[in-house]
C-alpha cells in the first residue's frame, strides 16, 4: 500500500499474532509508549509501542494494538508508519469537542487534547505519591467541572484549595489556558482562627442545609486543616450522611463530591465514615452523588471503595504494592504498564477506564487557571484589596443568614467530641497508622534480603559450575 505522507519507522519480523508483534525499527525516532500505524486485513491499526531493546546491532520492539484488533495476525514484514492524527483520535476515542469534555490536558509527546466526556466521569480514582502532581490534577479537574455549572464539594485535609479563589500567574500558554479566579463560586467552611482567608466557621456547617452546600456553579470547600483527626472524621460522616440522604430523597442536583486523603477516612478498617463512603461508591451514582476519591496509599484504602472506581488517572508511585493494587484494580492495564507507572514525570498520568473507553492514555495535564497552593495556603495574600473587601461582605452575608443560637449548638457538639475521650482514640489510630507503616517498611527490607539471598544462591551456582569456593570471599 503506497503511503507517501506517512514516515516509515520500520516492518514486522518474528512471530506475529493479533494482539502483539515484533517490529524491527529502521527509523530511530520512535521511542516507547509512541504510536504506529500497520495495515492489516485492508484496514489501518493502531499499535502502541511497549518495549525497545538492541540486539546485535538491531533496534527492536515490542507493539501492543489499541483497541479491537484483528481477526487474523499481522503479516511478516508488513510496514509500520507513524500514525497520523486522524487515527490516533479515532482509535483513542479523543475527538469528544469543548462543550462536551473536560480539559485535562494533553496526549504525552503529541498536540493532541484529551477531552474526558462528562457523560462518563462518574466515579473517579486520582492516585500518585507525594509530589507527583495529585493535587494539581485534582485543581485542574474542580476548575473544568466548575466551568460546566455542576455543583462540587470537597473534603480538603490540607488547606490546599483555597487556592481556586487566586488566579494563575503563570504565562506558560502551551495549553490554551487563560487564567481565571473563581473567588465568587467558592464557599470555604473551615477554623477561621487556622485558616483566615476562609469564609465561613466550620461550626455553621454541622446546621447548614445540604441545598445550600450543593449549588449550581459552586465549589463547597470544607477545609479541615488545623483540627483534630477525630473532629475531621466526624464532620465529614455526618456532612456525606446528610448529601446522601438528600440525594436519594432528590432534595439536591446531581454533584460531585471530592475526597482527599481518602485512606484515612476509609482504610480497611470498617468506621461509621468508611462504611458511609462505601455506600457512596456503590449507590451514590444512581442519585447523582458522583465520587472522586483521592489517595496516595491505594494499598491503604478500603477495597470496595477501590473496586467501584470507574475512571482512574494515576501518577507516579513507587511502591511495589501500591503499583501492584492500581494495576490489578484499574480496568485497561496490565502488567506493561508498572514501569510505566513507576517511571512517570511530575504532571504526567495515566487515565484509564470508562471515560475513555477502558484505552489506557498517558498524559501531560494542562496549566492550572488558578494559582496551586500548597497546604495552607491562604488567597488573602494574594487577591487585591478590592476582592478581600467583597470577600468579607460575602462572609458578613453568610452569617447573618445563621442564628446565633446555630452558631452555639454547632459549637457545643464539637466540643463534646473532644471532651468525649475521643482524643485517645486518635492518638491509638495515629499508632496504628504508624505499625502499619513500620510493617510496610519491614516487608519491603525483607522482599529485599530475600531477593540478595536468591542472587547469592544463584553465583554460588555459577562459582560451583567454575569449581570456585565462594566462601573464600564471603
């Protein structure tokens, strides 16, 4: 077939089948995870490469085809092309348009924007450890899904998304973002003695109706920073308790409620909180009440909670299990893919599952319309004058929509978890979490030990075979 527009990277040699071949690369542009196009059955496929090694001279690698693949295997020394745009979007199902995608960011080493259907977002899985770009994924997501008007509430440990209120400085426009504040489309509930550029104290919300936290184009923020582990857990079971109920009751919209730190709200330790979480995976989707759980320990968090995760986006992680967990969990991939999970830049990911038809994407996620904060991050130090001064109207507003006697009866109930004891019960979760650590470590020196005690066997083999006695050097 004459494909004159296209560059040719090299042909099939070896054993073909129809799922994986072996290509022989002639042209050394092509690097890992590129994508090739081979004609088969009169019809172009698309094939991911997963592996390139030399041998003897000759670049080779190993191809995997995305999507359906064909009846028959590929023929020996059929030519591959890199693949034009038309496929790698027909294939990668990413042609879905602005209106009716969220932007996420854009197909790793290519120009190609990744739309993610907001039909399909459902139940979503954000991991990667510290540092690997979670947390501004998890910006970058709130920002789209603010765009299109849908409701959003978040349970934040750290204070990291008051930064949603700040503009972006940045003037890095690779990925056509102008940015934006979305100061007065957020209502922040937390400790405002901890958190001053906050709104409202965390008191109001253990009174507030869950139709005034579930609002078109609003971002309910519950920041948590600052207070206990026990006080944090309660207020997030009691405030899922009631979005629940008013979700099946249909007293509010469908919205999507974001969960960070997901694995220490609902570990596999059964509590009121995981248990409530639990049924928010499994049932909250049928009443509109779409969760995003967020986690950098998925060994860690509850497994059925893990198992309900319709689409995944996953950064880096380094730990063995941890990668292990997301592999086996996740739909789309298989065991190619933990180096690449383990080999991933900071603001690099691989989304997998529903949204984008079970076809695993890697990607680099867009530039953030809004300033990323780090933990307590407070946007008074950031806005003008102008917007400080409608931010304390906004605030005076809020309260004077509450009764003292609310103020005062959120207040007590606060205070009477932590005089309840509850105090030893955290500091005996915070040991356990501390024991669980200490044996994650332990199993990891011992995987460690047990691998140098197989490579000892192996060279005392090896010295046996040359009539050496290792023990001299041992």
């Amino acid at each position: 077939m004459n494909m004159p527009n296209l560059i040719e990277v090299g042909e099939l040699v070896g054993k073909t089948g129809t799922n994986d071949v072996q290509l022989k690369i002639i042209n050394q542009i092509l690097k890992k995870n590129d994508y090739i196009q081979v004609e088969n059955e009169g019809i172009n496929f698309l094939l991911i490469v997963k592996e390139i090694w030399n041998d003897k001279g000759n670049i080779e690698a190993k191809c995997s085809v995305v999507g359906k693949a064909p009846r028959t295997p590929f023929k020996p020394k059929s030519r591959a092309f890199l693949a034009p745009e038309e496929i790698i979007r027909q294939k990668l199902g990413i042609s879905t348009s602005r209106e009716e995608g969220v932007y996420l960011g854009k197909l790793r080493d290519y120009p190609y924007q990744i739309m993610l259907k907001v039909k399909k977002l459902g139940r979503i899985f954000i991991t990667g450890k510290s540092g690997s770009g979670k947390s501004y994924t998890v910006g970058v997501l709130i920002e789209e899904i603010l765009e299109k008007g849908i409701p959003i509430i978040i349970f934040d440990r750290h204070g990291e998304y008051s930064s949603l209120k700040v503009a972006s400085q940045d003037s890095n426009d690779i990925f056509n973002v102008t940015p934006k504040s979305f100061l007065n489309q957020i209502i922040e509930f937390t400790d405002l003695t901890i958190n001053t550029g906050g709104d409202v104290p965390i008191e109001f919300l253990l009174t507030s109706d869950p139709s005034d936290l579930i609002v078109s184009n609003q971002c309910t923020i519950i920041n948590l920073r600052g207070l206990d582990l026990e006080i944090q857990e309660y207020i997030t079971k009691e405030t899922l308790k009631r979005l629940y109920d008013a979700s099946v009751s249909g007293q509010i919209q469908p919205f999507f409620c974001i969960i960070d730190e997901a694995h220490l709200f609902a570990g596999k330790k059964r509590t009121e909180t995981s248990e409530l979480i639990q049924l928010f995976s499994q049932e909250g989707r049928k009443f509109g009440a779409n969760l995003i759980i967020v986690t950098q320990k998925p060994q860690l968090l509850d497994t059925t909670i893990r198992a309900q995760a319709g689409t995944w986006i996953i950064h880096q992680l380094t730990d063995i299990r941890d990668v292990d967990i997301t592999v086996k969990s996740s739909e789309g991939l298989s065991s190619e893919w933990q180096n690449d999970i383990q080999e991933l830049e900071p603001g690099e990911a691989i989304l997998t599952g529903e949204s984008i038809e079970k076809i695993p994407l890697i990607i680099k996620v867009r530039s953030r319309m809004t300033k990323h904060g780090g933990t307590g991050f407070n946007p008074l130090d950031f806005i003008s004058d102008k917007e400080r001064e409608s931010l304390e109207e906004r605030k005076a507003r809020l309260l004077s929509a509450k009764s003292q006697s609310d103020l005062e009866h959120a207040k007590n109930l606060l205070n009477e978890i932590r005089s309840s004891g509850s105090i030893s019960n955290k500091k005996a979760k915070e040991l356990e979490d501390e024991i669980l650590n200490l044996k994650l470590a332990l199993n990891k020196e011992k995987e460690k030990f047990l691998e140098a005690l197989k490579l000892l066997e192996k060279v005392k083999d090896i010295a046996k075979q040359q009539r050496v006695n290792i023990d001299d050097y041992l």
